[in-house]
C-alpha cells in the first residue's frame, strides 16, 4: 500500500519521501502533527496531498520512519 502513498526518488526533492503526485515532504505531516497541528490545517496548506494519503501515514508515523522508507527504496 506504502508505493500509492509515498513517492522516493533522487528525482524528487533530492530523495526525501514525498507523498505521491506531489512534491510535499511526509516530513512536513509528521512537523504539523508535532507542532500541534490538525489534518485539515496541513491539507489546506498542501492541497495536492489526499487525506486518505495523510490518514495512513498519520496511523503509521510511529511504525516507520522516514529512514526505514529509504532502505525499504535502496536510496
């Protein structure tokens, strides 16, 4: 399921994992999350995110890290 959500290629913002069809960082999700943040505020500031890519990555954010994402890539 992971590869519908999340993009990572050295294309693309130099190999940080992206959610898929965009270029926004999963890193900024789990930043809002962190900084008190709701869903719905991070997806009226990155409106070509889908909630339903959020909402799996928000139930996964303490199983898998942004590292893990990477050696699961090889990048």
């Amino acid at each position: 399921m992971k590869e519908n959500i999340i993009t990572i290629s050295p294309e693309i913002q130099s190999g940080a994992p992206v959610f898929t069809g965009t270029r926004v960082p999963v890193k900024n999700l789990f930043d809002y999350i962190k900084g008190g943040d709701t869903i719905d505020e991070f997806l009226l500031h990155f409106p070509s995110v889908k909630r339903e890519q959020v909402e799996f990555l928000k139930g996964m954010r303490k199983t898998i890290s942004v590292e893990e994402l990477k050696k699961e890539q090889n990048y």
